[in-house]
C-alpha cells in the first residue's frame, strides 16, 4: 500500500545552523565515525526496525580525486535519484516503519506510560533532528522509502543524549538500511531510529572513530545530495541478483515493478563511472566535506535567464563624425583620385591600373547619292570681276 507523504515544516534552515539539536558542536568537531551495517551505535532512538540483512557484495567504487588545494580528497556528490545509487530485495522492505512509528510513540499509542515523559522529550528531540514538526513524524516516516546504502556513505546523524537531539558525522556501510525521502536522500538510519541530514564540513584534521570494517577506503565514501525534482519512482538494485528494481517512492516493496526503460549503465558499474559524479567538495584528512543540500526539499531554482535580443543600431546623422574628412576632401595619406599610380584605401579591393590605348575614330560613311546633272555656276557680273574682291575701286 502507497503511503501518503505530508508536508513538513522545516525547524532548521541550514545545514550550520546554531541551536538545532547541536548541530554547530558537531561542525566544530572533528571526529567523523565509522558506523557497520547493523550497529545500533551511540546513543540510538529506537531499538533496531531493520530487517535482516541479505547477503550483500558492495559494487567496485572509483576512488575520488585529489582535492586540488591540496590536503585531502574530494569526496564524490551523487544525485538521490541516481539510478543503482541504493540497492533492495523485490517486494521486500529493509525497515519496519510501522515499528518504528511505535517505537517513537509518534502516533501518542503510549497513552500513560510511565516514560511518558522520556518518549516526549524523544519525540522532540527526533522531530529536532529531522527537521520537521512533531505532529509530522508518523505521516512523514510513512512517506520514506526503505532502501539499503550500495556505497559508504557520509551523512550527519543524530543521537538521543541527555534529553537532546545530538549531531554527530559518520559514515555508513555499504548494506546499511535507510529510509529516503522524495528527493532521494537518506533521513533516518534504521539500525538506530537515528535522523539524517546531509554532511557537514570539518574544519580540522579528520580524526576516525570506530573500527574500519573490510573494504573500507576514505577516498571511496560518497555524499547523497538530494535530487532537484520529486522523485516519483527509484530505480534500485536487487542485491540478491544484480537486476533492476522500479520502486515507488513511499512504498515498501510491495509495488515493485521492473522498469520499462532499462538505465544505460551495468549495476555493478554504477559507481566506477567518475563522469556519473554530480560534484566534488575538498576535505582534511579523510572526511571533510563541505555542507551541500538543504535539510528539507530543495528549494525551487530559477528559471534560466535568457540574453537580450540584439539592438538595432541607432540612426547615423547625416552630418560627417568629427575625426572623419569632410567628404569633398581627400582622406590623409592618401593620393589624389586623379593621380594615374593612385593606390585605392585598404578596405577597398584594389586593382592594379592598365594601360588603355583610346582606339581612332572610323572615317565617317559615304552617303550613296544618286547622280545629278550638273549645274553651272552663278554668271559674275563684270563690274565686280575688275573691282576685286569687295568691288571697290579707287
């Protein structure tokens, strides 16, 4: 049966913020622990809610980079909607949710116990370490998915001490079984009832607490940053055949369904494959990361901005620019038009001159005439033929 996911109101907005159930002693700190797979470890919530374990053969992990400042490595950031990123067993949940309901007394089923007081000062301090109101625990653990780590996994847990919800850094073996949320991100640890958050830096030398269990290698720890968008339905590993696993989100197994479009990666190389990592952080020592991903659902990110469209150019007047001739007069260094070795300006094409021989003109036509008769000349009268030219005589 699907469960119903409600919305929660978030108590505590960044990940280094003060007074929210010792998270700004667990930033000064520089102790990060070494949590195995079933543990209940310090200062547990709950008796454990997880299931047994299957048998369980961790994919090869890429070792991270070197941090370029020098100092440490970068522990690889992976998306919480990465495909094969958590692993399971169809139809099956590796927490009992419902118990762990119980156990928290969230749902008020402890009526006049006499921890009555105890369970209070629990539930506050649960509600405090989630992030969440405390009305909200029983429906928002209903609206988790159980799923099991494929890789170590640095987180920030939570402890139950001295009345408080105490922040501590850890890294989870790979096996160890979580519920996420619809973001894909871890938020309580099932071996303890402990809340989860994501990591938070360590400003000082890393220093390991607990015993390394085999296989483990501080430059293969990954952080789980939760995904940008809901995720409606996690693609999972089925640890008990290394096949495929469609899984609602807020179910237990029972809706389990192979997806119809097959990821285009081999489950076991899930994690070999650098180009799948969604950032890096540097760190000291072994274990310091800085504090990525919000405590609740990711914040909405703007939509990207578009570039202004291209601006016509302005109209030119018509009178000439001050640093250009005047149009009627020869641009310097320059020959004058009408030098015949005149070179043209750069930006024009130029073509050397040619010699240029202006052709003769064609004798004009003859007209054809018909012939006419000819004519005789006008007779000279006598008196102008002896007074020359003009008929004058003296």
């Amino acid at each position: 049966m699907h469960r119903l996911v409600a919305a929660v109101a978030a108590l505590c907005v960044g990940p280094l913020a003060t007074g929210c159930g010792g998270e700004s002693r667990a930033a000064d700190s520089a102790d990060v622990l070494l949590q195995p797979l079933a543990a209940r470890g310090p200062d547990p919530f709950t008796a454990s809610t997880a299931s047994a374990p299957a048998p369980f053969a961790p994919p090869p992990v890429a070792p991270a980079p070197k941090s370029p400042a020098g100092g440490g490595t970068s522990l690889r950031t992976m998306l919480g909607s990465t495909p094969g990123l958590y692993g399971g067993v169809q139809e099956t949940a590796s927490c009992d949710v419902e118990a762990l309901v119980r156990h928290l007394g969230a749902d008020g089923a402890d009526g006049a116990d006499k921890n009555k007081n105890k369970n209070k000062n629990k539930v506050r301090a649960f509600a405090e370490g989630a992030g969440i109101d405390q009305e909200d625990i029983a429906p928002f653990l209903r609206g988790l998915t159980p799923v099991v780590l494929r890789a170590d996994t640095r987180i920030t847990g939570y402890g139950f001490r001295d009345g408080e919800a105490a922040a501590f850094q850890a890294v989870l073996q790979a096996g160890t079984a979580v519920l996420v949320d619809e973001y894909g991100a871890p938020r309580v640890r099932c071996a303890g009832g402990n809340p989860l958050k994501p990591p938070m830096a360590v400003k000082r030398p890393v220093v390991i607490e607990g015993a390394a269990w085999s296989g483990h290698r501080s430059d293969r720890v990954v952080v789980i940053k939760p995904a940008t968008q809901v995720v409606n339905n996690l693609v999972i590993v089925n640890i008990a055949d290394s096949t495929w696993i469609e899984r609602p989100t807020g179910t237990d197994g029972e809706e389990d369904a192979r997806p119809a479009v097959l990821p285009p990666v081999d489950p076991d190389e899930v994690f070999s494959d650098l180009t799948r990592t969604e950032s890096s952080g540097a760190m000291q020592g072994d274990a310091s990361v800085p504090a990525t991903g919000p405590d609740g659902p990711p914040a909405p990110q703007p939509p990207p901005q578009q570039a202004p469209a291209p601006q016509a150019p302005a109209p030119q007047p018509d009178q000439p620019q001050p640093d250009q001739p005047l149009p009627d007069q020869p641009l310097p260094d320059q020959p004058l038009p009408d030098d015949p070795g005149a070179v043209p300006p750069a930006d024009f094409p130029y073509e050397p001159p040619q010699d240029e021989v202006e052709p003769l003109p064609a004798d004009p036509p003859v007209p054809d005439l018909e012939p006419q008769a000819p004519v005789d000349p006008d007779p000279v009268p006598p008196a102008a033929a002896a007074g020359g030219p003009d008929g004058f005589q003296g």
